[in-house]
C-alpha cells in the first residue's frame, strides 16, 4: 500500500508542477519531505513576479487538479496574493510573490531533505528526478 500511496504522491506532485510551468511560475523547487514529515510527501516552492501571478499560478494548479478529480483540503492567502498555501493532503504547495519568498526562506528551513529544483525555461516535466 505505501508504494501506491508514494506513486499517486508523485503523480499529483507532477501535475502541481506542470500546472505552475503552465503559468510560467519562477525558481520552482520540490522538496521530498516524506522522510521527516508526518503530514506531506512533498512541498512544492514556486514565485511570481507580481500578485497577479501568483494567483493564477494557484488557480491554474486548482483547475487542472480538479479535472484530475483531486480538490484541495485547504487554500489559504488567496486574497492577499503574496503567499497562496495549497493543500493537496501529502503534496503542498507554497506559491509566493518573489520578496514574500526570500523573507521566510522556507528552502532553509528544509534543507536536510532531497530537493529538485527545475530550471525557468522548463515548459513541463515528465517525471520527478529519481530519488525524489
């Protein structure tokens, strides 16, 4: 059972990231915390340039997860469009207004656990990088 759990991680992992390219979602880093967190496989770290960004960066991964038949537990900064939380149970994603990001530095504070970061000019990504 844990390996299927694992791959459906993965998989909803991907299609956040893809749904974040989509919207040309800057720095973008998966972090593997499923070693050291009791409550996430995966933290998905992304910027925009501007508010509106990030909002649609959060909108985009909700639209395409929801055609996956996968709703969020919980959305949190919405209004505010600086730092939008997205709960999506063992993958959360962190979308933030680039200064938001580098105050709370979140990278640092996971930093013991395996990380991919994917490059700007990735437009999708077919699979997460072995050992994520």
């Amino acid at each position: 059972m844990a390996k299927k759990k694992e791959s459906d991680s993965r998989a909803r992992a991907l299609l956040c990231v893809n749904a974040s390219l989509e919207k040309k979602a800057k720095e973008l880093v998966i972090l593997n915390v499923s070693e050291i967190s009791s409550f996430a496989d995966y933290f998905i770290l992304c910027s925009g340039t501007s508010d509106r960004q990030v909002r649609a960066i959060a909108d985009a991964i909700q639209e395409n997860l929801k055609k996956a038949g996968m709703r969020p537990l919980g959305v949190e900064g919405e209004a505010g469009g600086k730092w939008i939380l997205l709960d999506y149970d063992d993958v959360i994603i962190h979308v933030f207004l680039e200064s938001v990001r580098t105050f709370y530095d979140l990278e640092r504070l996971w930093s013991e656990t395996p990380r991919m970061a994917v490059p700007d000019e990735t437009a999708s990504l077919k699979a997460l990088a072995e050992g994520m």
